[in-house]
C-alpha cells in the first residue's frame, strides 16, 4: 500500500546530501528556463515606441506642474530656507498651479496664467426665464382669444 511512511511513491522522499542536490538543480534550472524565455521569447513581441527619445525634462516640466520637485513640500522648503533660491521653488496645488512662479536655473520651468473665473450668479438668469416665460404664455392666449374659429373652453 503505497503512503508516506512506506516510501513507495519514488524517489522523491529522499533524504540526505541527494536532496539538495536535486533542489539546486531545479532552482537554477528554473532561474535558466525563465532567463531563456526572456531573452530569446519576449523579443518577438516587443512593438516600437513612436515617442521621441531625445526629449528634455524642460520640455516636459513646461507641459506638466506637478513634478518630483514641486510635489516634495521639504524640497520646496529646502529651497526656499536651505538654498535660498530667488524664486524658490513653489508646491504644486491641485487649482493653484497659476501662482507656481518660474525659475529655469532650479528646473522649475512651468508658467501658466489664472483661469478665467465662472459666473455662479443665477437671479439675472432666472429673471430672464421668467420673462420670457411670461412672454410666452401671454402670446399664446393672445392668438388663441384673437382666433375666432378655435373655441375657447373655460
């Protein structure tokens, strides 16, 4: 009957110096099937990037406000009381970034202007839609009363 005392399902129960053996030429069996599979698989799946290559971090700083340095509260700090750049470099706020000022000898490079600011005011808006309202339905019972073949029920 075959079980685990009984040692009857192989070799695979063996004990002693054989069994390390066995465990390192499997683990660097593995780690070589998985180095083959990446160097001589992969590569027939790979797709070319159309992006340039030789773009500059200014150019991406001008597009972009939050970097690695303007997102870092204690760079902005360092900057200012440590290095005492004029202007030090500003954090970055999520609807503030119009008041980052730019300073390319740190690599802060982004400059934006304020947004223009929306108009919440709605009384002259529902005054407007009101009157027209009004207009609306007083032309309607003007041509409906002006209209003498249509009867009128009341």
């Amino acid at each position: 009957m075959p079980g685990f005392h009984d040692k009857n399902w192989g070799t695979q129960c063996d004990a002693g110096y054989n069994v390390w053996v066995k465990v390192a030429v499997a683990f660097f069996g593995h780690i070589a099937l998985h180095n083959a599979i990446l160097w001589c698989v992969v590569p027939f799946f790979r797709t070319v990037d159309p992006t340039e290559e030789d773009h500059l971090y200014q150019h991406t700083a001008e597009r972009i406000p939050c970097s690695w340095f303007s997102g870092n509260l204690i760079h902005c700090l360092r900057s200012k009381y440590v290095y005492a750049h004029n202007p030090p470099q500003d954090l970055c706020v999520n609807g503030k970034e119009h008041l980052m000022r730019m300073n390319p000898a740190i690599g802060a490079f982004f400059k934006d202007m304020k947004a223009e600011r929306e108009d919440y005011d709605t009384t002259g808006h529902f005054a407007d839609a009101v009157n027209r309202l009004k207009s609306f339905t007083a032309s309607k019972t003007e041509s409906t009363s002006a209209s003498p073949d249509v009867p009128v029920t009341k």
